[in-house]
C-alpha cells in the first residue's frame, strides 16, 4: 500500500479533542503518522493526495450492537452484506450479537464466527457470545474461555438475565476475570404481552403496553448488585427518562458502569408507529417525546455513553404480520451516522459530542484500540459531508433486509469514503 | 405514481370499515341513518332485499364468535349477497398459514366485501392493505368493534331519540374491551359525555386522553348517567392477577338494581354481550325489559350490519 495523505479536512477527534482544519497521513502499513492543522503535504512529497474538500474527517464509527445473520438468518444478514452497509454508513468497526443459529455461546462456534468473519467480512468484528448458554437466562457462559478466544462482550442481546441471584453470581464471577458483561435490560413478568410503550397510543391502537417500570426495576437490581460485585457492566440500550434518573443516582454515587441508546430511541418517538407500522417494533420500545428529548439530554450530559444503531435485519415474512406477531428490529448501521447527525442539525448536541458517543467512547468500554485518529492508530476513518441532503430509500441501502424504521425521512449529511486501515473501502 | 381520482359532489366514503377512529361524522351518520330504513324491514314478514346480488361476501373468523358472525351472515343473506363463512380458528392457523396467505388466497376468489374478526390489534388494517376489496372490521384484538358501537348508538337514538347531550357510563373491564374503545370514540363523536368505571387494574393506560372521566367507583361515575353500558369481564385474555375473586367484583362493580339508582331515573342499561350473569351484572336486571336493551342491540345489530354491508360493498 502506498503511503497516504487526506489534505483539506475539518478533522474531529474527540480522543485528542481536535476540531481543526488539516491533514492526516497514513504510513504504508496502513497506521496514522501524523494529524492536525500543522501536518503539510510537503511532509510526505510522495504520498498519494485525496483531497478531501473541506468534508469532515472522523475515526471510523465503532457500533456496539449489530446483528450479522451469520450462521442461521443468512436470509437476513450476512457477513458481506452487513459490511457493505457498516462501511457506506462509516462504521468500520462492529460489535455483532450472539442470537444467531445456533447461538454463540461456546468456543467452536467462536472460532467458526471469526474464521467466516476473516472470510467474508470487510469491516472489523468483535463478536459478542452469550451471557448465559443457549440464551437461556440460568447458566452463565464460558467467560474466561470465550474470552481467551476472542470474545469481547457478553450478551443475552434482547433476553435479560431474569433470576437476581444468577445475575449476582455473573457479575461476581465476571468481576474477577475482568469480562465486559452487555445486559438487556426488561422484567419480562412486567413486558409481557407487551409490544409498544404502554400509553395512549398502547391503548388507542389495542396492544398490549410495556410500562418503563419493566426497564427502570432491572437496572435498579443490576446497579444494586453492581455495588457489591464491580464488574465491567454495560446497559445495551435505555429509552425512557426514568430510567436516566437511576442512572444519573448512581453514577453521582461514583459506581462506574456504561450506558446506551439506539439512534431510533433518539430519533423517533411512539407516534410514529401510526397506523400500525411493524418496523417501527423496536425493543426497547419507543416512548414518549419526552422520553426521546430526555435521553438526548442524557447524552449532552455524559449520562449515555455510546450510541449503537441496533442494526436487526429482519425480512418482509416477519414484518407482514398483525403487529403483535411481528418481528422485533429495524436495520440501521448505515443510516446510523446520518440519523445522528439530525441531532447536530437541529441544535440539540454538539457534533463533537455526537461524534464522540460513536467512535471514542464505544471503544473505551471494549478496550479496545479503535475510534481514535491519534499518531500510531489504525487509519480506519470516516469522511462526510455534513450538509449533503438526501432521502432514506430502502431499496438503495446495502443492508440484504430493508426493514428500515426510518424509510422516506429526509436526512441532512452523508458519507463520502470510508477507509479501513488506510484504503477506501468505500466511496459514494 | 399515477391515482386516478374521481370527482364527486357528494364525499365519499372510505374503503374501508375499520374502526370508528377512521370515521368521520358524516359517515357515521349516514351509516345510522340507512340503518333506521332496514329497521321495519328487519321486522316485516319479507325480509329479503336485492341490494348486493351478485355480490360475495366472506365472513373471515378467526376468533369464535355466535352473534356477531350470525348477525353479518343474516344481514349479508337479507341484502341478497352469496355469504360464506370460515371459521379460521381451527383450520389453516394450525397449519402454520398466516393471515396474509389466508388474504392472498381469498382475494384470489374476487369477494366483494371481507368482514373480519381477529384476536390481534390491527390485522383488518392489515387485510385492507393486501385484498381488493372492502374490508369491515368485526372485532380486531382489543383495538375496536365499530359495528359494536353503531349498533349501540342506533339502540340509543331508537329510545332516547338522540345521543347529543346525553351522559353514558361504561362499566367494567375497559382494559381488554375493544367494544368499549369504540364506544368511546363514537359516542364522544355524537357529542354525549363518557364516563368509564371499572377497577384501577382493568383500565387502560391513558384512558383520559380519549376524552372520558375515569372512575374507580360506581356511584360517583353513574351519576346522572342515562346509558348504563356494562362490559363483559374477559377472563380468556387476563394472564395474572387483576381482580381478588369475581365475588369482590360483584360487590363492587356488578350492576343491581340498587348501583342502578345511582344513575338517572330512566336510566338503560346495556351489555354487548355474552354477559356473565352474577358477575357484572343482575341476572334479574338483565332480563328486566322496562330498563335493559340487551335484546334491541342484538336486533339492530342486523340492520346496522346491514347499512354497512350495503355503504361498503361498492
């Protein structure tokens, strides 16, 4: 590969708070040797020139919660498709769920995930397995094993450890061999026969309701075990305001734990399910306006740390159903960046804020060494244009199902390339 | 996409049956309106009308159902429309067939108009949008039962003359009544008062928010109210505790003549039926003509279904 240089960029970077106009090099093995307003072009007098037009220069998005339907749902999703849409979207980096057929919760099935992910994927995999076997809630997973695999997190994805005294012994086992556990957080005795937020529009349209209180009481008991058994704890996805009052406790009492959202809770609220929307079936379930303008409070406030699409390819067959039989999820690794951005264009966050929450901070809590631009990093890297207006086309996006909660919305900003250790894997 | 639109003086009316929130004033009129007509035709000894021969009507059941299947299969019969019945319930379901397939394979068969009743929230919104014809909603989940509340409001309008002005309770368990949701919607329309009363357990999140007082007790909601609805209990869709014992409900919450006083002097009740007698209401009270409409609802259902059939099968 030939040594790089990006000229002519507004380079954000939040991991060395940079928001400066200038230059990024990439060396021949693909890593960052030089960024910010004083790298020159006549640094590297030989380097290939891309001159990036004055768009903007992020770390490549790192999403922390992605569904591949490989092995089991390739009709769904599969390593090469689920990478197209990651890379036009500028995520270079994602973190896939264990909830595939069979599931992953054993280590041949993790040395199968990574070499069929080395195969086919172009993107970064972190694999998730398990919290418990066959996401069965009772026996915990191989942690110290899986890890030694490769494993980055734990999750049951959409399930929740029910029974308080298995969640203590998970976090005290976990909190000892320093594994990242992901918990999904619904009282299932609360959710069920749930499918919407409970509420006027729960009422209205004849669903069954799924009260905040089914997400606020698990955390309350996760937090509470988390004093006792500190181990590494992460909330997949909040989405109600109640729920950020527990979290705003206990994180002013000092327990160290991390939160997030999907881009849909902070994007769309319970009335946009309208007229009986499938796609629009999301767990956690959308909520209030209230609630969505709470959490984008949140994150303005550090209370949220990351921002994951909650990509769940799903295929028409189980979309094209009465609501309450339909399927969970709605895609959106590639719509990710642009929803997010909306946040920026209507002056509810910082666009370093919102940059922050997808690239720096996911990587944080892996631990791993992503999300940066900084001298020595992997040059995985997003370019956008910022103002770039466009409209949501299902059929155009890359994802194989097109089951997209935002279809038709109009949309301001766009990624341009994307590079994956220092090539473009990617240009609009 | 091109549409092609018709122009009319008169506006017309929507595709679709599906429930009172999707109808306006003007179509809810008109419906009761033509119902009124098919009144004294219901009770004359020749009953049979030509309106829809020719026509195919298919009631599609897939809840079990007596007198909401019975009263569109006589009113589609009496309008002269080929009427054929599937109860879905025990047939294609087990097979693993959906209901779009169910759709797919009935539109094949060119019906003119789908009455539907399905135990999910919105699968006749779902039917609309995959068959050719008109579809009419007979009762989706615990969304609405718009036929229900015509017909409720024609009994009304047949012995108190109008609904403008007057003040309806409905009691019970409002939480799984689809009846009762579009009662609400169309008796609000209407412009009469709504009152709900049931137990803190069985009512809806929000309740307030469709425009009705909510009321945990009996004498305070009956007040002054010239409609006594009373909702059956739905024991088969509650999973877990609601209710101590249907014994504590009765002392509460099931009518006798004695809650009955707490409501206007010529107060009617009413009850959609099938009614659990001793448990949300008096048996004697139930069968005591001078004050129950229970057999006139079930009489004008068929004239109700009938002016749908006929506004709705074009």
């Amino acid at each position: 590969m030939k040594e790089k240089i990006l000229i002519n960029a507004r380079i954000i970077d939040p991991s060395q708070e940079m928001d400066e106009k200038g230059s990024v090099i990439i060396n021949e093995e693909g890593k960052i040797t030089a960024v910010g307003k004083n790298v020159k072009k006549d640094d590297v007098p030989s380097a290939e020139v891309i001159d990036v037009k004055n768009h903007i220069i992020i770390p490549g998005i790192v999403d922390m919660k992605a569904f591949v339907g490989e092995p089991g749902y390739e009709y769904k999703e599969n390593f090469r498709t689920l990478s197209q849409a990651a890379l036009s979207g500028g995520v270079t980096s994602v973190v896939t769920m264990p909830n595939t057929k069979p599931i992953i919760d054993n280590v041949s099935m993790v040395d199968f995930i990574i070499r069929r992910g080395r195969d086919k994927a172009s993107v970064n995999l972190f694999p998730c397995a398990s919290l418990t076997r066959e996401i069965g809630g009772k026996e915990m997973s191989e942690f110290g094993l899986l890890s030694a695999k490769g494993i980055i997190g734990f999750t049951d994805v959409v399930k929740t450890v029910q029974n308080t005294e298995t969640m203590a012994r998970i976090m005290d086992y976990a909190s000892d061999i320093g594994v990242l556990i992901m918990q999904h957080v619904e009282d299932y005795e609360l959710s069920k026969n749930g499918c919407i937020n409970e509420g006027e529009v729960s009422t209205r349209l004849g669903l069954g309701g799924i009260s905040y209180i089914a997400e606020k009481i698990i955390i309350e008991r996760d937090l509470t075990l988390l004093n006792k058994f500190p181990c590494r704890y992460h909330i997949n996805q909040i989405s109600s305001k109640d729920s950020l009052d527990v979290i705003e406790k206990n994180k002013e009492k000092g327990l160290k734990f991390s939160v997030g959202v999907s881009i849909n809770n902070l994007s769309l609220n319970e009335n946009d399910i309208g007229d009986f929307k499938t796609f629009l079936k999301l767990s956690p379930p959308l909520r209030l306006e209230d609630d969505r303008t709470s959490l984008v409070e949140g994150i303005k406030s550090g209370l949220i740390d990351v921002i994951v699409s909650d990509h769940t390819p799903e295929d028409e067959e189980g979309k094209r159903l009465p609501f309450a039989q339909a399927a969970t999820g709605a895609i959106g690794i590639e719509t990710l960046l642009s929803l997010a951005l909306e946040m920026h264009h209507n002056e509810s966050l910082p666009l370093t804020k919102i940059i922050e929450t997808l690239t720096i901070n996911p990587s944080k809590i892996l631990k791993i060494n992503k999300g940066s631009l900084k001298k020595g990093s992997d040059a995985d890297i997003c370019i956008f244009d910022l103002d770039k207006p466009w409209v949501v086309n299902a059929d155009d996006l890359k994802s194989k199902s097109k089951n997209s909660a935002i279809e038709g919305r109009k949309l301001q900003g766009k990624v341009i390339m994307t590079l994956l250790n220092g090539e473009v894997v990617f240009k609009s | 996409m091109a549409v092609q639109k018709k122009t009319s003086a008169i506006k017309s009316t929507s595709k679709h049956l599906l429930g009172i929130q999707n109808l306006s004033i003007l179509e809810s009129k008109r419906i009761l309106e033509e119902a009124k007509a098919f009144i004294s035709l219901n009770r004359s000894p020749s009953k049979k009308l030509d309106i829809l021969r020719g026509k195919t009507q298919i009631n599609l059941f897939f809840e079990p159902s007596t007198r909401t299947q019975s009263s569109f299969d006589l009113a589609g019969k009496r309008l002269g429309a080929d009427v054929m019945t599937m109860n879905v319930s025990n047939s294609a379901l087990k097979k693993g067939e959906t209901l779009m397939d169910t759709a797919m394979t009935l539109n094949a068969m060119h019906p003119d108009i789908i009455v539907i009743r399905h135990q999910d929230s919105g699968a006749p919104n779902l039917l609309s949008q995959k068959v050719n014809c008109a579809v009419i909603n007979a009762g989706d989940g615990q969304r609405e039962h718009p036929t229900q509340a015509l017909l409720d409001a024609l009994t009304i309008i047949n012995r108190k003359g109008k609904i403008e002005g007057l003040k309806i309770a409905i009691c019970g368990d409002i939480l799984h009544s689809r009846v009762a949701r579009s009662n609400i919607y169309l008796m609000n329309m209407l412009g009469a008062e709504v009152n709900v009363i049931g137990p803190k357990t069985l009512m809806p999140s929000s309740i307030e928010r469709l425009g009705v007082r909510s009321f945990t007790d009996m004498k305070k909601g009956l007040d002054k109210c010239d409609i006594v609805m009373m909702l059956r209990l739905q024991n088969e869709r509650m999973q877990g505790t609601f209710l101590p014992s249907k014994r504590e409900y009765y002392e509460f919450f099931g009518l006798t003549p004695e809650k009955l006083k707490f409501a206007s002097k010529d107060a009617l009740i009413m009850h959609p039926g099938p009614m659990n007698r001793g448990v949300e209401i008096d048996t004697k009270l139930a069968d005591d003509i001078n004050v129950s409409l229970v057999k006139e609802q079930v009489e004008l259902g068929v004239a109700v279904r009938m002016a749908c059939l006929k506004i709705y099968c074009k």
